[in-house]
C-alpha cells in the first residue's frame, strides 16, 4: 500500500510534465504560426539585423528557453512543498479577478 502512494505522485508528475509539455509545444507553435502568417519578411530582417551588431539570436532563444524551464520548475517545487499557500495565493487571486470582472 504504501509503494502504492510513493507511486503515484511520480506517476502525476509525469502526467504534469508531459502534460505541461504539450502546452508548452502548443503555444510554441501558434506563436509561430502567428509570427509566420505576415511576419516572415520582416522577423527575417530583424534577425538579421541582429545578427549585424553580434547577437546570436539562437542562443538568445536557447537561454529565454532554459530560464522559462527553470521558472517552471521552481514553481512546480515552491507549490508541492507549500500547497496550502499556493491555494491561498490561487484564491486571492481569483477573488481579485473577480472583483475586476464584475466592474
């Protein structure tokens, strides 16, 4: 029983994550698909007037990339080890928004 329960937290964390993944995979791709539908002339001149004054845009995209990673990871570990403060952040939160909303 108790194999059971150190089970399933790694079994929902793998969910998350691939969950989580797919988001991520999917906002990628309809920004991309945003930035392409009009933009493919003019996001090619900005890279390469980038790439003029020495920035390696990649490594920028690889870096911002990373970051975000980290940032998620961070969040992921502050809401297991404090979930009760998480859920009071998530609900002032939402009484704010909801306070906003009904203006």
């Amino acid at each position: 029983m108790a194999d059971d329960i150190k089970q399933s937290p790694s079994n929902s964390e793998s969910e998350f994550q691939a969950f989580s993944r797919r988001v991520d995979e999917g906002a990628v791709g309809r920004a991309s698909e945003k930035a392409g539908a009009g933009g493919d002339d003019r996001n090619g001149e900005l890279t390469a007037n980038l790439k003029e004054f020495g920035i390696d845009t990649d490594r920028m995209a690889e870096a911002a990339n990373e970051r975000v990673g980290d940032f998620q990871q961070m969040l992921i570990d502050e809401v297991r080890n404090r979930p009760m403060q998480a859920l009071c952040w998530a609900a002032a939160a939402g009484v704010v928004v909801g306070l906003l909303a009904a203006r």
